[in-house]
C-alpha cells in the first residue's frame, strides 16, 4: 500500500481507539495560554531557503511556503490532559489583532515531527524558547500551514512528546480539542475547516462524521478503510474490478461501515486526488461510490503527480510503522496546485472572509 504512515492494522486500532473508547474531555493542566517569543526568529530566511522536509525547489508565483512576518501573528499553545492521563500541546497561530477569523484544525503528521526535530536555527535559545520554536514549526516551514496562516486563516493543531500520546486521544477528547478552537476569541465558530492528510484518513473521516465542520479537505488515501487487511494486490487490478468484485476480494464488511460512517457526515467534503497514483481506481470504485450513494456532498481536485512522500520507520512505507519524526518530502509543483485550491476552497466555503497577511517575499530581513 503506498504511502501509509502507518501499517493498516495499527490504523484500524488507532481508529477504534479514537472512536469507541468514551473519556473524558481533554483538559487545561497550564492556566494561561503560553504565547511565541517572536524574538526567536530575528532574521528572515532568504527567498530560496526552503524546509529541510522539502526537495524540490518552489514554482515561480506559485506559493509553495509562504514567508510570515513576525509582527503580524499571535502564536500560542495550552498544555491539555487527554482523557488517558497523557498530555498534549494544542497550538495556534492567528493574524495579530484579528477578529471573527475563519479557522483550520489540521491532522498531518509533519505537525509532530517538527515539533520534535532535533535540530534547531538558533543555539542561543533557552528551553521554553526552543519548545515553542519547534511546536509553531508547523506555521512557519510547512507549505500547508504558512499558507493557510499567511491568507488569514487561523490555524490549530496538536503536538505531544511521541505518537503513542496522540493516539491515546479518544473522540472526546477530539471534541473538546475542536470545541477549544471554536470558542477561541479571534475565531469566528461558525467557520471551522478540518484539513487532513492521507495517513490520517481513518481518523478524520471518523471524526467528522462525530463533528460539523464548515467543510473536510481530505487526501485521497487510495487504500482501504478501517481495515487491519493491505488488500494491495486488490488495488494494483483494481482498474479492472467493479465495485462489487473489490468489496467481495477485500472485506465485505467494511462495506457496511463505509456506509454507516459517510450517512453521518453532513460536512461538505473537498477530496484531493491524483490520477497517476496506484489507488485512484481503486478510490473511485470504493470511497467515491460510498459518497454517491450516501448522497455525501462531496467535491474532488485533480491535481497529477504525487504531493508528498514519506520515509517511514524501517524504510517501508508499505510495512513500516511511522516513527515521532518521520521525513516528510514536499513536489513543489504539485503541492503549490494544493495549496491554491484548499485556500480557494476554504475561502468560498466561509461566510467570514479572510484578510491576508503582507508577504514580505521581496524582502532580505525583517525590519
């Protein structure tokens, strides 16, 4: 199965852990929201400097990481207590001084990475100012969260010490953990999107089919959901199976459980696809017939060539088992198109419009 950062049996049990294990709301263990020391980064990175992640170099025009100035956002981050007695940092970063903002929780597996690589830019930080570096990482070398920050979109996500806490999370806790972003003070709760990338499919359809959303903008995962089973030489012939022989070589079970979890979800859905990848076929004859039959609202990009890739433990990314800072590697071209129609999309589907940030692409520092 290409690209899965996790092996599906651990994805099927990290859903069911996620989705039938009830606890507790996650709760506050910081009194106050601790805020970005924006001193920690005091120079600009220059015009070509990319993330370390990515390895192609960004398409003229096109955004691909987008520059934030300094002065111009609010980064901050509040320690909760899952439900499980684990802890986990929930970060955001806002335009300064914004009101009535739309938002954007994301589930992408480079928010945790960053937020704990090793390497830092600075050797002069104090502990805190490299935990907070690291943890608003995301915002600033990520093409998904610099760009959606920098068109004034607020964005929020989680970060722990390993995965194991992530996936301790139980659906409440996911509430709560949406609940937060909802009411903070900048956000406007009517306008809340949900971002995901393929690795965490089974997550996010889950959840949203638990939660509204102003809208889903999901990866295409191109694999089998909520299975324990690889199912991969299914999807390399998929092209030439129907629906119905697909179900009946895979598990026709999950059938069922497509149905049962897309009849709930009553958020409108953005589906990114690449018709060159090994599961498009399998995609539409699976995950897109479910969406039409459960008359899901559903809308799909087609952007080809991969996006992202990513170097799991072990070097499989058909066997391995993601580790806490997996390498994320970024196609600037095809990204870029991502970029563009995700913040297109959240843009018509809010009813707040978002003001965004000045780029200071043609600058050498910041002043």
């Amino acid at each position: 199965m290409p690209l899965l950062p996790l092996s599906p049996r651990r994805l099927l049990c990290f859903t069911l852990s996620l989705a039938l294990t009830a606890f507790s709301f996650a709760q506050e263990e910081d009194g106050e929201w601790s805020e970005f020391d924006a001193s920690v980064e005091t120079v600009s990175p220059s015009a070509e400097y990319e993330s370390p992640s990515a390895v192609s170099a960004a398409v003229e025009n096109v955004p691909f990481r987008r520059r934030i100035m300094r002065e111009d956002v609010t980064i901050r981050s509040k320690t909760l207590r899952l439900g499980s007695g684990k802890k986990v940092r929930l970060v955001y970063g806002i335009p300064k001084k914004a009101k009535n903002v739309p938002a954007v929780f994301v589930l992408d597996v480079e928010t945790n990475a960053l937020a704990n690589a090793s390497s830092i830019r600075s050797f002069a930080m104090t502990k805190k100012q490299q935990r907070d570096y690291l943890e608003a990482s995301y915002l600033l070398r990520s093409p998904f969260g610099s760009n959606m920050l920098g068109n004034g979109f607020a964005v929020a996500y989680i970060v722990a010490d390993d995965l194991e806490t992530l996936r301790s999370a139980r659906t409440p806790d996911w509430i709560g953990i949406f609940d937060r972003v909802r009411d903070l003070k900048a956000v406007d709760g009517n306008n809340v999107f949900l971002f995901s990338t393929r690795e965490y499919a089974n997550l996010s359809v889950y959840l949203t089919s638990r939660y509204n959303f102003s809208g889903f903008i999901l990866e295409e995962p191109g694999y089998l959901l909520f299975s324990n089973k690889t199912h991969e030489d299914v999807i390399k012939k998929s092209e030439r199976l129907s629906s119905e022989e697909i179900w009946r070589s895979t598990d026709p079970t999950r059938e069922f459980v497509y149905e049962q979890v897309f009849s709930r979800i009553n958020t409108p859905i953005m589906l990114i696809r690449n018709p060159d990848s090994n599961g498009y076929a399998f995609s539409e004859k699976t995950l897109i017939s479910k969406l039409n039959q459960t008359r899901s609202y559903y809308e799909t990009i087609e952007v080809r060539g991969i996006g992202r890739d990513l170097t799991v433990f072990g070097g499989s990314s058909e066997t391995g088992v993601i580790d806490v800072t997996p390498k994320v590697s970024y196609y600037a071209p095809t990204v870029s198109k991502w970029v563009s129609e995700i913040i297109a999309y959240m843009r018509i589907n809010s009813s707040v419009d978002p003001v965004a940030l000045r780029d200071p692409s043609n600058m050498r520092s910041w002043k």
